[in-house]
C-alpha cells in the first residue's frame, strides 16, 4: 500500500501503448477503446496525487515521474494522432517545443539547487489535454460530429496555456 500511488503514475504509461494501438487500428472499436483508455490514464493522474498526498505518501519517484508519465501519454497520443492526420502536427510541434524547454530551465534550477514548481497555466494545459484527446481520438467515429470539433479548440486553448505557462517558467527562473 505504501507505494500504491507510485504504481498507479506507471500505470499510465503502462495504459499509453493500448491507447496508441487503439488508434492505429483504425477502426471505430478501436478509437472507442483508445478514447476511453485516455481517460481511464487521465483519471490516474489525478488519482495518484490525492493518493500520495491523503496518505501523506509523496516521493521523489512521484515528484519525477508523475509529469513523465503524463509526457508518456500526451505526447504519443497526440504524436499517433498527427501521424494519421487526425489532428494538425502544430500543436505537437509547439507541445514539444514548450516542453524542451522548461525541461532544461528545470535542469538548470535543479542544478542550483532550485525547484520550479507547477503553475497554474500549465496546470491547466494539462486539464485542457485531458478533456480535448479523448475527443479528438473520436474524430473518425460516425455520430460524434461535434465532439471532435470541441476536442479541437479545446486543444487551441491548452496550446495558448502551454505557451503561457512556457513563458511563466523562463521568467521565473530568469528573474531569481
């Protein structure tokens, strides 16, 4: 029990491969499958940090691997989505980039002894993506005609916060 929310951040990236697969099958069972894949992964996110913290059970493991894990499963799902040209490779691309970058502004905090927390624009970026995916996942399914299309702007939106919260990170750690 001691080490229950550590496991359920690896479940996550445990989950990422059947969502990928579930798109790449191309068919209507398939994106059903991956869409609620995501959003089984989705919940473990949120599921592990209660857990560690109700349980008083957070860890460096889960300080680590909790926003890899969620890398995991954004990245290769929006990556296979823009592979199968379900979704633009821009928001991808901007993803990718964001995220380089407060990768090494957080390796060069954590090299002066420096931590940069979590804040709230990336935060919620990360609800953005969470909510848009599964939608956009949806997209060739017959009968969800709309769903896509809030997946999409959706995704517009978490792509504002990213780049917001990218910024964020840089001055922050410029300024101290």
């Amino acid at each position: 029990m001691k080490q229950l929310a550590n496991m359920i951040t690896v479940s996550r990236i445990l989950i990422t491969p059947f969502v990928v697969w579930g798109i790449l099958v191309q068919k209507q069972d398939g994106f059903i499958l991956a869409s609620l894949l995501f959003l089984l992964a989705s919940l473990t996110d949120l599921i592990d940090g209660w857990i560690a913290r109700s349980l008083k059970q957070t860890s460096n493991f889960g300080a680590v691997f909790d926003p890899i894990a969620d890398k995991i499963l954004v990245t290769s799902t929006l990556t296979v989505l823009a592979v199968t040209q379900i979704i633009s490779i821009w928001p991808v691309l901007l993803f990718f980039i964001r995220d380089s970058i407060i990768g090494g502004v957080r390796t060069l905090a954590s090299l002066e002894q420096r931590v940069i927390a979590a804040m709230l624009a990336g935060k919620t970026k990360t609800v953005m993506q969470m909510i848009a995916i599964p939608l956009l996942i949806l997209e060739p399914t017959p009968g969800v005609i709309w769903l896509p299309q809030l997946g999409n702007i959706l995704l517009w939106i978490s792509v504002g916060f990213s780049l917001i919260s990218g910024t964020q990170y840089v001055f922050y750690y410029l300024k101290r």
